[in-house]
C-alpha cells in the first residue's frame, strides 16, 4: 500500500477498535439490565433506607450494617450450593482486592445451611477474606435476611452508601465493578482542592503558615523547596497516604557558607536539606484537619488531592 492508504487504513482500525470497544461497554450495560429485569426487579431501590441486621460469623461473633457507618459497604448474598455464586467468587476476590484499599467494607451473607460446608467453602477453598456471616438456616423458609433484602436470586450484590442507604443493588457482578468504580478516588484540580478545605484558600493558607516546621540544616543553608505532595481524604475528610510526588525549584541560598564545604560535604548537605524537606512536607500534610468531604454525581467519594507546600 502507498503511505497514504496505510494511514488510512490504520485509522480505519483506530475507530473500529474504538466503536467495538464502545459497543463492548453498552453490550455488558445492557445485559446487566436484561439480568437485573429478570432477576432482581424487586430488589431495594436506590437511595432507600438499607435495613440493619444482626447476623453471626463462624465464630459466633455478631456483626451488624451499622458497624460499618461511615464506609460504603457490598453486600453480597451467596451460598456454597450455588453455582452461579461460585462462578463470580474469582471477581468478587478482585474487586475486594481493588477497592478494599479504598475503605470499601464488604460483607458475605451467606444461605448455607451447612456450618462445615460454608467454612470450608469460603475460608479454605476460596479464601474469601472478607466478613462472612450467615443464619444457617434454609433460604426462604428459616431465613429473615432474604425478605430484609428482597433476595429472590443468588448471587445478589448491594452497594450500600456510608450513610446507610442504597446505592443500588443488583444480580450481575459487571454491574458491582460499574459502580465501584465510580467510587475510585478522583484528582481535583487545585481550585477543588482549596474549596474543600475548610475556611476555603484562607484557612488552608492559615494552617499551613501556622503549622510549618523549616528543620534546622535547611534554615543554617536557607534550603527552598516547592514539595508537592499526593494525599487521600476518605468518605469523611479524614487525611491519608500522604506521599511526595515531586520536588521543584529546589535551591540553597547560602551560598556564602555552602561553597566553604567540600564536594562531598556539599553533596551530604544538599541531599540531607532535600531529605528534610519532604518529610517536613509529609508531616505537615499528615497533621491536616478533616476536609469537607468530596462528592462525584452527588454520591460521598474519597479524593486524591495534589498540593504544592513551599520552603
């Protein structure tokens, strides 16, 4: 082919790609609503009050919703009898695995009637290392859950919102990651950031005036330093992982009583004033007050913040 055509062609494929990809997604959407219509329509609905329960672990240890106000929570109802159910236990490991670093609680309710085959099913088998609890008894006759819940299907999954109510629940696990993942922490932009910090671009600017610590070694060489650090606010505000993701402008302007120092010793002081630094950046990002919490579509979300702390 002549270039023109190969780019042609390559083109072509880009937008192929890009409309199997589309069609992909409205494929999986749509079969999460054909299963969610036949299976689920009289599930709980969204923003409903999420009933609270009281049901026992294998160790006879009483867990209940409201233990875990303040965090989303999944709920997943499940039974080791039931194949469907063990057929989504790998995705379900998965998105445990993802979203439990981000203080989503999930708790399995089990329908097994079998104390040994449900512990063995869940801890040794499938190594499902969430909360399990079940009530032991026969799925619609002994059990109260299923009609707290409306569970006419399993497996069924609801995501419940830090505040007790529902966001949505449903019979397909596509749709659980979906919604998961409009949960997953959001990047705000500088002018988001300060918006939420209480008192707004005048309280974040008397609380960092207020809490900053220049260590010793870098005022001795006037050390300056633009750190920029990553941090977290969870469903609450409250300050996590706070980490340096950059270094700008770093500079020391005594050079009057640096340059009398060795290379090496040079080395040693510049490396020891960055070093310093950043951990005074850390620590003082990690001594925040809670931020407003941050929303997404109207639903509680944590938030990734990026902010510039300057020496």
């Amino acid at each position: 082919m002549r270039p023109k055509e190969i780019e042609r062609t390559i083109g072509m494929k880009k937008i192929i790609l890009l409309l199997s990809l589309v069609l992909m997604s409205m494929t999986v959407s749509a079969q999460s609503d054909s299963l969610d219509a036949k299976y689920g329509k009289n599930l709980l609905k969204a923003g409903s009050v999420a009933p609270d329960f009281k049901l026992l672990t294998a160790d006879k240890k009483e867990i209940s919703l409201s233990d875990f106000r303040g965090s989303y929570v999944v709920l997943d109802f499940w039974a080791s009898w039931c194949p469907d159910c063990r057929k989504d236990i790998p995705e379900m490991k998965t998105l445990f695995n993802e979203f439990g670093d981000q203080k989503v609680r999930f708790v399995g309710i089990s329908f097994d009637t079998d104390r040994d085959a449900w512990i063995n099913a869940y801890w040794t088998t499938y190594k499902m290392n969430w909360t399990q609890v079940s009530e032991l008894k026969r799925w619609k006759h002994g059990t109260t859950i299923d009609r707290l819940y409306h569970v006419d299907w399993i497996p069924t999954m609801y995501l419940i919102d830090p505040e007790g109510r529902v966001v949505f629940g449903t019979v397909d696990i596509n749709r659980l990651r979906e919604g998961l993942q409009e949960l997953a922490p959001k990047t705000l932009t500088m002018e988001e950031v300060v918006a939420l910090f209480p008192d707004g671009k005048e309280g974040l600017g008397k609380f960092l005036d207020a809490n900053r610590f220049y260590p010793p070694i870098c005022r001795k060489y006037k050390a300056t330093a633009r750190v920029v650090c990553r941090f977290t606010t969870s469903f609450d505000g409250k300050v996590s992982g706070a980490r340096v993701v950059r270094v700008e402008d770093f500079a020391i302007q005594n050079t009057k009583k640096f340059n009398k120092l060795s290379p090496e010793r040079q080395a040693e002081v510049s490396e020891k004033c960055l070093a310093e630094l950043k951990d005074e950046a850390v620590r003082e990002v990690n001594r925040m007050p809670n931020w407003k919490p941050a929303t997404h579509n109207g639903r509680l979300v944590q938030a990734q913040y990026l902010i510039p702390i300057e020496f």
